[in-house]
C-alpha cells in the first residue's frame, strides 16, 4: 500500500495596517484609549511614577491556543524620560502588559494635568489579520508585500507564532506558574515616524501571556 506524505506548513499570521479606525474601537489596534473596566486607574512607571504611554490593545479573541475569551491585552510603556525608565525590559516597571476583561470595557480616563502626547499615539490603526503559509516572520512579510504590492512597511506586527528576535531569546517565564510565556503579539514601531512607537529606533517589541494564570509580560529589542 502506498503511502502519502503531507508537508504540514506553519502559518504566520501578520497584522496588516487596515487604515484609521475609532479610538476607542473593540479591536485588535494600535494607538487609541485603553479599554478597561469602570475604575480603572491609568497605569504609572514605576521608576519615575509617571503616567505611561498606551501602545496597543490585542482581542485575545483573535489567537488560538487557549486565549479565546480571556478578554484584552493593553500593552504600555513609558515615555515621560525616553531611555531612563527602562522600558524595553519585562520586569523593569518602565513598562506593563495588562489582561483586561471584556465584558464591561470602556475607555480609560486620562489623568488630569498631563499631556496627551505622553499618553496616547498621534494615530489609531486597525489592524486586520493575514495568514500566510510560512514559519519566519521574515519571509511572510516579504511574501505578502510582494503578492499583495503593497509596503512591507503595512506590516505592524505578527500574532502568536514565534518571536523573530532581533538580540537574545528573552521569553518570560510566568511570575505566577514559572512555565514560559506564549507570544502574543509582536510589534513594529509603525510606518509613520511622527506617530510610531518608541522601539529604540527600528526596533520591535514582544508581548507574552500565559492564559491560565491571566499573567502578561512586555519588552522590545532594537
């Protein structure tokens, strides 16, 4: 009896930059308002006790792997002293990965007295998702810029997957059960240099969960 082989092929699925959308929109975005539950205070760096910057939110709806329905993930960072809060490391305080739930989300209030532009993005993107039959990270955004003749720069990131990293493996292992973190999200500082994030300068950023524990790592390499 014959036998047939099947090559099984990895998927990356990338975030495709979909265009301007509602700042407070229930979606997987960049810029924007933080959504969260009523009473929620405005997450602050620990080193400088300033008001972070907010990122990105994830619909963790929008992975696989046991993350369905374990709500929103807020990514932020700390912009009041770029470079001395250390904002790139997950356990610096400079940064916070945060699971809000769902049900119940509304935006989170700006604190008094502080500028915006140390707070939110100047842009709010929407994010759609595209899978694309290949493992490297890489190799899918070159692929999917050539097949769909649009910039490789449309690319804001990847969903779930493998970490493409630009220095060292730095996967978090989980405060909580110690096993190490999935990926989440991978991020690109954006295409527009007046409103992209602050990655070190082409850098890009990892953001990690583990779903049973509702536990979330943040940083970015450059």
């Amino acid at each position: 009896m014959s036998r047939v082989c099947r090559r099984v092929l990895a998927v990356t699925t990338l975030m495709i930059d979909a265009g301007p959308v509602a700042s407070a929109a229930q979606i997987t975005r960049t810029g924007g308002v933080p959504l969260a539950p009523a009473g929620t205070a405005w997450p602050c760096c620990t080193s400088c006790e300033g008001p972070m910057q907010f990122l990105a939110q994830v619909v963790l709806d929008d992975l696989r792997g046991g993350f369905e329905g374990r709500g929103i993930l807020a990514l932020f960072a700390c912009q009041n002293d770029p470079g001395m809060c250390g904002d790139w490391e997950p356990d610096s305080g400079g940064n916070q990965a945060v699971i809000f739930p769902t049900d119940g989300a509304q935006p989170l209030p700006q604190p008094d007295g502080v500028d915006e532009e140390l707070l939110l993005l100047g842009s709010v993107r929407a994010v759609s998702p595209v899978h694309v039959d290949e493992s490297d990270y890489g190799k899918a955004g070159e692929e999917w810029s050539a097949g769909s003749g649009r910039s490789a720069s449309s690319v804001l990131g990847q969903l779930g997957g493998d970490p493409a990293w630009i220095q060292n493996d730095e996967t978090p292992s989980c405060p909580s059960c110690a096993a190490p973190m999935p990926l989440v999200v991978q991020l690109e500082e954006g295409p527009d240099h007046s409103t992209a994030m602050n990655f070190g300068g082409c850098g890009s950023a990892y953001a990690f969960a583990c779903a049973p524990c509702g536990r979330a790592k943040f940083l970015w390499q450059c």
